[in-house]
C-alpha cells in the first residue's frame, strides 16, 4: 500500500500515570496557573465514589499550594449536547473557575472541552468554533482522568458534541482542545464491571491495531500502537477475571493512553466507520462493535496491507509464535489470534461478551442488530470519513457483505474480496 511521503505528529498533553497519580493534581493545576478548578463528569462515575477519591487525593495537597475545588458538574449525559456544554460553562462562570477537570469517558471529555471553547473564548454560539482549525489561541487549562481503558479522548484532538434541537452533531478539531494533564490511575476503572472492562480494551486495541494498518501509518504512531497493542493482550483476560489486578488495570489504562496517541496521530480504518455506522443505527456500545468488526477489517485489507497485519502477531502472540509461523502465514495468524482473543473474553465473561451481532442484545434481551438493518447501516457508513484512511475502498455492498458475515459470524471468504 502506498503511504504518504512525510507525516505529522503531536502529542503535547504531560501523562502522569501509576497506582497514587491522582495525588498529583495539586501540582499540576499549579504549573498551569489554576487553583479554582471546576469538576466535570457524569452521574455513573459520580455514584461508584471517583469523584470522592479524587477530591481525597487533592485534599492531600501540600502545605502552602491553594487549591480549592470551584464546583462540581455531575450531570453529563452519554450523548453530551450544546444545552449541557452551555449549563456547564455558565457554572464555571459563575463560580469564577479558572481551569476544568474532567472525570470520565468520551462524553464528559467532549463536554469538557465544549465548554472550555465557551468560556475561554467568551462565546455565545458555539457554532461559529465547529470544523478543523477554528480556535486559535490556548483554552483554558484543563486535566483529564480518564475512567475506562478505551477510548484514549484524554489524548485526541477532536470533540464531537450534538446539537438534538436540530439533530445534528458538530466536530470540533484543534491541537488547542488538547487538555494540558491527563492523569492515568489505576484506581479510576477499579470498578468497572467485566464486560465493559473487555469491550473497552478491545477498542483501544482497535485504535492501535487500525492506527499500524491504516494509510496515516506513520513510524511514531506505529510504536504506540505496538507497545498498546502488548500490553492489552498481555493483560486483558487476567483483568476481566481477576478485577482486583491493579498492575494489570494500569497496563490497561497506559495501553489506552497510547492507543489514543497513536490513532489521534494516524487515524483509524473501516472497523471504525462500520462500527459508527452500527452505533448510530442500533445504538449498539462503540467497544463491542470494535470487538466484533476487527477481524473483519484485517481480513479485508489483508491482500493491501498483509505484512503490516503480519507484524502484529509479535505483540499479539509473542516471539516463540513469531519466529515459529513463516512470513506468508503471519497475516491469517495475526486474525485468528485476535478471534481467539474475543473467545477468550467470551468464555472469561460468562458468555457476555459477543462474538457476533447476532449475540447482542440490550438489558430488556432484545437483539440489538435485527438483519433487516443491515442495509440501513451500510448506507449509513458510505458518509463515515473513517473509511477515507481504510488501505482498500468500499462500497455500499462490500460493507454490506461484512456486515452480514460479522452478524452470523462467518470469517470473510477472501477470494470474493475486491481488490481495487
Ligand atoms: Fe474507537
């Protein structure tokens, strides 16, 4: 596949990461500046007692610093909105805050910095910052600690926030909207249950597995995404069965964090578009649609980018499987790794973490991706930009036709791949 011949790369938020890193917040807001931080997350992490451990570990602050907490905002909602970025900034106003911590997953990342475009910018439409390039100058300071090991949000550039009076979603997108700290503590998804432990690993894994394989590749993204993609392997089935693995929970987190890097710096495949696609039309989890569409992805590319897939069967499977499988065969290997990874969760989660669409139901056991949607999301997914980084192209009948094997459960057939 051919690459382009040069690349970019930034990664400019400071990581403080370990087992006690939350007791390090006193000292980054005063780096930065602050010392009136206003706490932003949702009514999930709130009720399982993160936000208390944070603000433990900030009253350890040493004697001399000021740091007081402005107010906390716990009401972030899974699919923020302009009305709760508005409610948010005009409580920072209020509370005369001077710098945002955000204490959560995507969704409160996202809010987060829609709100610090409000009140750094002194905005009245937020509108006007929507798209590439559009702020201009340093926000205001801004520490995230993320709460599941997957999404990496605490690393990327992007902040995707709906507008539901008018049914639309805006993409922000500026290296200003990069928060100054993210703070990586293992005791943040100490309370994860199982299977969100395992679905959101499997999309970090995504991120650093289409971050190696996509047409962004790039040589710095490539290290994050190999050292990423180790450290879940090597950590992920012992943590969903053993949820008190505190080193594994921060090989997890770090994997994450690096997954982010890496993606954020090369961008993602077809395993992303179709699993947007699926996530807006059945509202199917970002993870679990990751962790059945990406032996999908690498079977399609395979024939365009099979010595990249090759290559990861060394972080996947180890040196002995490595050096053992010959060169031709690395590609299928790398695949049947990773479905035995999804068996493995399978079996280490009850049952609970599907293989296939025809596996996920919701909470009231209704099958959340019903065949006859099939088509709906295949035309959903030609308008998904993700695709535009994917090694091979698509159409709306080869998404289709994935789509149909990744729901029964099929591996692709290759030789109907078309090589374009
Ligand atoms: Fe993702």
């Amino acid at each position: 596949m051919q690459l382009p011949g040069y690349y970019e790369f930034c990664s400019r938020v400071k990581m403080i990461a370990g087992h006690n890193a939350l007791e390090q917040i006193p000292e980054a807001l005063l780096a930065l500046k602050a010392e009136k931080p206003l706490i932003i997350t949702d009514k999930g992490v709130a009720a399982v007692g993160l936000i208390k451990q944070v603000t433990a570990a900030m009253n350890k602050t040493k004697k001399g610093t000021k740091v007081k907490i402005g107010a906390t905002y716990d009401n972030v909602p899974p699919d923020s909105d302009i009305t709760v970025v508005n409610e948010v900034a005009k409580l920072y106003k209020s509370k005369k805050c001077d710098s945002i911590i955000a204490v959560g997953g995507g969704s409160v990342l996202d809010t987060a910095k829609g709100a610090n475009i409000v009140v750094s910018e002194n905005a009245t439409d937020l509108m006007q910052y929507s798209g590439y390039g559009a702020i201009k100058r340093k926000l205001n300071p801004t520490i995230a600690i993320p709460t599941t090991s997957g999404t990496g949000s605490e690393m990327t550039l992007v902040a995707v926030i709906a507008d539901h009076s008018k049914n639309i979603k805006m993409v922000f997108g500026s290296y200003f909207l990069l928060p100054d700290y993210a703070i990586i503590d293992s005791r943040m998804t100490k309370t994860l249950p199982a299977s969100i432990t395992a679905f959101t690993a499997m999309d970090a894994l995504t991120h650093a597995v289409e971050a190696y394989t996509c047409l962004g590749k790039n040589p710095v993204s490539d290290a994050m995404a190999m050292s990423a993609i180790q450290l879940i392997t090597q950590n992920v089935v012992n943590v969903v069965k053993k949820p008190n693995d505190m080193d594994g929970r921060l090989a997890l987190a770090n994997a994450s964090t690096m997954a982010g890097i890496a993606f954020s710096n090369s961008m993602v495949g077809m395993v992303h578009t179709l699993g947007h696609a699926t996530g807006g039309v059945c509202h199917v989890p970002h993870g679990i649609c990751m962790n059945i569409l990406l032996p999908y992805g690498l079977e399609y590319n395979m024939h365009k980018t099979g010595n990249y897939i090759g290559e990861l069967l060394y972080p996947l499977a180890g040196e002995e499987v490595y050096n053992s499988t010959p060169k031709k065969d690395r590609p299928t290997k790398t695949v049947e790794q990773i479905r035995k990874l999804i068996q493995d969760l399978h079996d280490a989660t009850g049952g609970r973490h599907p293989r296939w669409f025809k596996e996920v139901y919701d909470r009231d056991g209704n099958l959340m991706v019903p065949r006859e949607k099939l088509p709906d999301i295949a035309k959903t997914a030609m308008s998904d930009a993700s695709q535009f980084y994917n090694p091979e192209d698509l159409d709306y009948n080869d998404f289709l036709w994935v789509m149909e094997n990744a729901w029964e459960g099929t591996p692709l057939d290759r030789k109907k791949v078309k090589k374009g």
